[in-house]
C-alpha cells in the first residue's frame, strides 16, 4: 500500500500528481463516486486506460471533512490518504490534488520518480525519499524536494525551493524566487526576476540568470555565475570560481574562506567587498600580489587569483569596499 501522509487541509479541486514506479505506466485518474462517514472520505478512482477502466479506492482520512455538492469542492483536516489496487491488481499509484499540502512521506519501496503538477493557486508540495520531478504553479509556491536527485521546475510568482539531500536540479522563472539547492551537488538557475540562491553543502553550480540576484555559495567548491544585470556574489567556505556577467556586480570574501578563482573581473565595473576583514587600503595594497596567472589576493589562510590580470589593472579606491 502506498501512503500520502497530509497534516495540512485539503481544500479545491482535484489537480493531477503522479507516481512513476520501474515497469508501471499511468493515465489519468478522475472521481466517480465518493461516500462519507465519520470523517473519513472513501472516493472510488477510475484509470482510463487502453482497454477501458479499471478500479482503485483512495481512503481519505481525518478531521471534520466534508464534500460540498453544490461547488464541488472539499474541506477539512486531512491525516492520511491510501488507496488499495484495481481490481484486475494492478498497483496504480496516482493522485490528483491542488491547493493543498502534500508530503509524500511512505511510498512504496525503492521510488524511480515521483512527478508533481502545482496549480496557480499558491501550494506548497513537498517530494518523496526518492527522485522527484516537480512543477510548481504559477502563484507562490513552497517547494521542497526532500531526498533523492531532484528535477525542480518552478513558476511564475515568488516562489521558494530546497532540493533537499541528493544532486539536484532546479530552475526559477519569473518573479523573485528563493532557492537553496541543500545537500550535495546541485544545479541552481533563478531564471528572470530578482532571486536569492543558495548552494548549501556540497559542490554547486549557481546561475542567476536575468534579474539583480544574490548568489550565496555555502560550503563546499562552488561555481557562482552572476548571468546579467547587477548582482552579489559571497561564496562562502570551499574554493569557489566566480564568472561575473554583463552588470556591475560585487564579489564578497571573507578571511580563511579557501582558495577562490575569479575569471573575469573588470576594473571600474565590478567590485570586491573586503569589509568583514580588518584590512586597509595600505595593507591591501601588500595583498595584491602579481603571480603568473593573474593577481593574487592573500586573506590569510585564504586568497582569491583574479585570473589574466595585473596589479596596476586595479584602482583600490574604485574596485574594493573596506570597512
């Protein structure tokens, strides 16, 4: 059996979520009869399928539910939602829900990819132990991919994601999105808008599009890509590589942060935020040092080689923030 486990209220429509397991394939379900009794909601769920219908029971459990015939619509406090195979069964396993919670917390064994549809309206969806495909809606969406490789779509609105533990994958749209990839080695993009993205541990690729971004590394070795406009870039502990983009952007460092790499500073454009270190324009001037491969920057126990450039390329006046 599988189970949904739903602390929040369901609420609205019905909106599709599926489940993909190795050798199951799906269409979609639809309602076509529904009994309550003692807070509990037993919907009978038809596949359409090539060879016609086969049926599945979902058993919606909780507090106080309740099934409104003139709009259609049903509310209340849901605790847990299981469902027993079709009659011919076959182990189908998809639900259908929108605006509520849902926390994929006890599938069946050994998940291949979990795929989630958010509507509009604003949502919140948390993934399964596995590896999830989400898409979130256009409002703003919660988006939380918990554990496996996750592939994370989101919306329009101001949304906020976290991939969770695994190597995830996710990509902003429109609008100002927060997004921290979690554990492991994931890919982060915020796409148009203006977004707060966060690699967190493991070794992460952050793109930050379109919009005036702010880029926050996190532990591990990090590759923090400004994209366009103007934006902030820190990349925490961990040797970081730095690709500033076509707007002026600020580049944040710290003392004892690694050894980081930046490929492409321009003088006069961008700028080094040094102001949570006690150096002086007198003793950054000794930091900089001319090395083969560009400028280094010594922070002790911690630099930064600013790749193809010279020390007299700088201005120490224009190109660095100090306390």
């Amino acid at each position: 059996m599988a189970r949904f486990v739903l602390p929040d209220t369901l609420e609205g429509d019905k909106y599709i979520s599926k489940y993909l397991h190795p050798n199951m394939t799906f269409n979609n379900f639809f309602m076509n009869h529904h009994t309550e009794s003692d807070g509990t909601e037993v919907f009978t769920m038809s596949r359409v399928g090539p060879h016609g219908y086969s049926v599945a029971q979902w058993k919606i459990e909780g507090d106080n539910l309740a099934y409104d015939d003139a709009t259609g619509t049903y509310s209340g406090t849901v605790t847990k939602v299981s469902y027993s195979p079709s009659t011919d069964g076959t182990p189908y396993n998809e639900f259908e829900a929108k605006g509520l919670h849902i926390e994929l917390a006890d599938l069946m064994a050994d998940p291949e990819v979990v795929v989630q549809k958010l509507t509009a309206d604003s949502d919140r969806m948390i993934g399964s132990r596995g590896s999830d495909e989400i898409h979130s809606g256009g409002d703003q969406d919660l988006v939380y991919g918990r554990g496996g490789n996750d592939l994370i779509f989101l919306g329009d609105g101001d949304d906020a994601a976290s991939g969770g533990s695994g190597d995830d994958q996710i990509f902003g749209d429109d609008g100002r999105d927060a997004i921290n990839g979690g554990g492991g080695n994931d890919y982060v993009n915020g796409g148009a808008g203006s977004d707060i993205l966060a690699g967190g541990r493991g070794n992460d690729y952050l793109a930050g599009g379109k919009g005036s971004d702010i880029l926050l590394g996190g532990t591990g070795h990090d590759f923090l890509d400004s994209g366009s406009n103007n934006d902030l870039l820190n990349g925490g502990k961990g040797n970081d590589t730095f690709l500033t983009g076509a707007g002026e952007d600020v580049l944040v460092f710290k003392f004892n942060q690694g050894k980081d790499t930046v490929l492409d500073f321009e003088s006069g454009k961008d700028m080094v935020d040094l102001t949570d270190t006690n150096l002086t324009y007198k003793t950054l001037a000794d930091a900089l040092i001319d090395v083969p491969d560009g400028v280094l920057l010594d922070l002790h126990k911690g630099e930064v080689l600013f790749v193809g450039m010279n020390k007299s390329d700088f201005d120490l006046h224009d190109d660095f923030i100090l306390s």
